[in-house]
C-alpha cells in the first residue's frame, strides 16, 4: 500500500519534495496519528486517511516526513 500515489518512487518522495521541513508540532502530529495504524497490515482506506489528515494540517512529502514514517515502520515503497 502507498501513501503517495502521485509518487512513482520511494526516491521520487524524497527527492521531490527535499525542502519541506516539518514544525515540532507537525512532527508530533505525525506521530500521533500513525500511531493509529497497524503499519503491518495498512490498507487503502487507512492509506487515504493518513494522506488527507497529512493534507488538513499541511503536512507535505518530503525527506523529514518519509524518514519518520520509515521510523515509525511504515513503508514507502510503491506497490503495484
């Protein structure tokens, strides 16, 4: 399952969006909310409500949220 699907890549995630930095309350927030999620066993629905409470609170792709979503188990890749 991928949380990006507008991402052809793993390195299309980080490479393409290099410059967003999260805030220390974006970080929290991401935290928080992936911690509802079984990163093992993801589904599509879980997919976009992760992706759309990202997007409510303005939280963009980028090297930061890719490296603490590996952190936290998730995995980026992009899956046929």
């Amino acid at each position: 399952m991928t949380l990006f699907a507008d991402v052809t890549s793993t390195q299309d995630l980080i490479l393409k969006s290099v410059e967003y930095s999260l805030t220390s309350g974006q970080r929290e927030f991401v935290r928080r909310a992936l911690s509802e999620f079984d990163a093992e066993n993801l589904n599509d629905e879980d997919a976009q409500s992760i992706v759309e409470a990202f997007a409510e609170v303005d939280i963009k792709p980028g090297r930061e949220l890719s490296g603490l979503m590996v952190e936290m188990g998730f995995d980026l890749k992009i899956r046929d």
